[in-house]
C-alpha cells in the first residue's frame, strides 16, 4: 500500500533512475497484483472461513449462513472465500459483514455483494439473499459453472427458471423451496452433495437414481498412516493413542518410517522391536486396539523396504515413494508395478506424491498401476495431509470402479495431524467414495483380518 501511494503521488522518482514512466509501469503491476486472488490451501482457506462463518452466524441480523463455492466443493485450493447469507434486512447482514475484524479492506459492496480482503490477502465475498431465496442463493453460488449450466438446462426443459433467487415458473410465479434437495425434486433427480458438482458424471446418475451414498467422517472408526518420534513424528505412542481415543477411534495404526528414510529418521530393525515392545505397554493404558506397522519405502527397484520376515510380523504396511520421483513414466511403471505385486498386502501410501502447489505428481502409466493393484489385491491411500490430498479424485473413481478398496488416513505425524482425517474424507467424498469402499470403516477385528501383511 506504501508503494501504491508513493507511485500514485510520484515520491518514487526521487530515487535515482527511476523516472515517471517505471513508476506509472510498477504502479499497473501492483494493480495486477491486486486484482489477482490469491490461491490458498484447502485447510488454509477452512482455517480462514469457519471464523468468519461463526461471527456471521452469530449476529441476529443474519438468519442463515453457509460456505459456498470452491470451498464448499471441498477442492484442494481456493481463490477465495465465498458465503451466503440470508436476513430480513439485506443492508443489517451486509453491515454485519463489512465490520468482521479480520478485514483489512473493504472492496466492493452492493446491495446483495460484499468482497473484502483478509490479512494473509485472500478475498472474502458475501453473497446476500433474503430468507425465500437462500437455497437458491446457496445452490446458485457453490457451482460449479458447469454443474449448475446442467441444472438450468433442465429447468428450462421443465418450464423453470433457477437462479440465485427463487425459482419461477414460465408465468413467473415463485417456487417455494426450503432447501438445495428441493431444488433437485423439483428437477426430478437426486439431490447432489457440492463434493461432486462437477459436471463429472453426477448429473446423469443422479437423472438415474445412481448416486452413491458418500462416506462420512463418522463412518471412520479407525486412524491409519500415524507417524511417532520413532521417526518424524512430534509424539510418543502413547500421546497418539490417547488422542485418537478421544476421537472416538476405535483402531490406530503406528507406521513409522523405514530405514531408507533416513532424512525422517527411518527405523531400523533393532529400533523397530523396541517400537513393539512400546506399543504393548501403551496398549495397557488405552482401550483402543493398538496397530503396529510401517510405512515402508518404495525403493528404486521397486522392492520393499523391510525383508520378508519383517513385513509379515507387522499388522498392516504401507509402502509409498519417498525418493527418485523424478523417474521417468516407464521406470516409474515399473517401479510401482512390481511394489504392488509383492507377495505381502499392503496399502499404496499418498500414491503419486504430489505436494499441492508445489510439487507435481510422479510420472507413470496410472492405469497400469492401477490394473496391477487390482490383480495383487492392494489397497490405495487416500491421504488426508492438506498438501498432499493424493489421490486426486479422478484417480479415485478409476481405482473405485475397477473394485480396489480403500484407506482414508491422517498422514499424523503429531496429536495436532490427526485432525487431517476431515481432509481426506473431503477427497473420498469427491471420489465418489462409500462406506463400503474404504477398509478403516471397518470394525478393528475385521480391519485386522483385511489389511494383515
């Protein structure tokens, strides 16, 4: 902003060389720069919603409120944050949001929009409806584009129009509608959760009646992928497990590092039975059923990192790439295909180790590496860790149609990272994933019997 200001007044051309014509030059690229939404994470992006939802939702002026948008459709970053907000008084709900004390600037406002910029510069824009209209509203702005162009084509068809206020008949008389699901009777299909408003598929299955019945955060009964200061981990076993307890866990996994993973002090043989030997005396003090595993390095060769003899001691092993990941598409192919024909069963962890925003996912033939996991009878991750949410959920409905089941997982590596289970529920949802997709739904005896080395 200081910048802004001496550009506009031309204090910058005291410095020397720099003439009206640079100045003029910096001030348009800072303009850019201001104009340009800034791309945050999905947790980032929660961490900065939920706050602000709580105060809208809190004031008497705003009867509903609610995330929409790219947020609400769970991707894995978002531009900005966008909400609804329904009250008698337009003008009280937009007052109410124009003095929420993370702002440090209001950009525009209107009589039913609101954008305002946070501190960390990503934008948050409130979209006002009166109380008929905010199913409309919300429907209208969560999207996405493509999804809702489906909607309003069928609504045309029928006589209809929808929009961000209440829907109308041709004589354009208001169709009352308490709710999105309404909206969707209206259009004669199932109602269709935002994680799959993608113009992806959904509109025709649920024209059909085919939609599946999304796996919940509550249909999770055990915490899979746990990290512990064995390796790089910021807690004991002890702590992890007393945590998850309180979560309602009925299963937690410990999969620390192995050997090769030396820059997460990996853990080598003799310090893996002391491992054990922890985990039965915390096993004494929690109710939960302790499980001990590995997360297992993917080598070069495509072998795993622990012999024979020590995989089949452990209750369950994930075996994921940690290094080399600049292969190319064959190696990698092969790399992975021969990991997932081991003769052990194990779990496919954070499968193409992308880090959003800053690291691309390995280079591989993905069918087949998905067809060979489908032979070998593997399972595949579904990582919770908001910077890396791997899989992508096209990779997901390809592994869920060709019968691979799942395990949604925290990626812990701290009593605080068990809280990424959300996270990759989030993704499961957006795979079109069941409660009958994915193994961690499962009761700690049956876990046990599905996922056993």
């Amino acid at each position: 902003a200081d910048l802004k200001s001496a550009c506009t007044k031309g204090s910058v051309r005291t410095v020397k060389g720099f003439g009206e014509k640079s100045a003029t030059k910096l001030l348009a690229a800072i303009e850019k720069l201001e104009a340009r939404d800034e791309r945050v994470l999905l947790d980032q992006a929660l961490a900065e919603a939920e706050p602000l939802l709580r105060y809208l939702r809190a004031a008497a002026a705003v009867a509903k409120a609610d995330i929409a948008g790219a947020l609400r459709r769970r991707k894995e970053t978002v531009s900005r944050i966008v909400l609804v907000a329904a009250g008698p008084s337009l003008k009280a709900v937009r007052d109410r949001f124009v003095r929420y004390p993370a702002f440090v600037q209001v950009e525009e406002r209107n009589s039913r929009r609101c954008v305002a910029r946070l501190a960390r510069g990503v934008r948050a824009e409130l979209n006002a409806a009166a109380p008929g209209d905010y199913a409309a509203a919300l429907s209208y702005f969560t999207g996405s584009k493509k999804h809702y162009a489906r909607l309003e084509e069928l609504a045309r068809a029928k006589k209809i129009t929808i929009g961000p206020q209440a829907p109308r008949t041709a004589a354009g008389k208001k169709v009352a509608v308490k709710d999105e699901a309404q909206i969707y009777r209206r259009l004669e299909m199932q109602y269709v959760p935002p994680e799959l408003r993608e113009d992806e598929g959904e509109i025709e299955a649920a024209l059909a009646g085919k939609l599946p019945e999304l796996v919940t955060i509550d249909d999770i009964r055990g915490m899979t992928h746990c990290h512990t200061v064995y390796s790089d981990g910021k807690n004991t076993v002890e702590e992890m497990a007393l945590a998850a307890e309180a979560m309602g866990m009925e299963y937690l996994t410990i999969t620390d590092h192995s050997p090769s993973a030396f820059y997460a002090r990996g853990v080598e043989i003799d310090r893996l039975k002391a491992q054990w030997e922890e985990i039965e005396k915390a096993q004494e003090k929690v109710k939960l059923k302790l499980l001990r595993g590995t997360e297992s390095d993917i080598l070069e060769d495509g072998a795993l990192d622990y012999p024979d003899n020590i995989l089949e001691q452990l209750d369950v092993v994930i075996a994921s790439v940690h290094q080399r990941f600049k292969m190319d598409a064959d190696r990698m192919t092969r790399r992975l295909v021969r990991a997932m024909k081991a003769p052990v069963f194990k779990v496919w962890g954070h499968p193409l180790g992308r880090l959003v925003q800053s690291r691309p996912p390995l280079a591989c033939h993905m069918e087949e590496v998905l067809d060979a996991v489908a032979e070998s009878g593997a399972a595949v991750e579904v990582n919770g860790d908001p910077r890396r949410l791997d899989l992508e959920p096209r990779w997901i409905r390809a592994a869920r149609g060709r019968g691979i089941k799942f395990l949604i997982s925290a990626d812990a590596h701290s009593t605080q990272g068990l809280q990424n289970l959300r996270y990759g529920v989030f993704m499961a949802r957006r795979g079109w994933l069941t409660r009958g997709d994915v193994l961690n739904t499962l009761a700690a005896g049956d876990f046990m019997r599905a996922v056993h080395p």
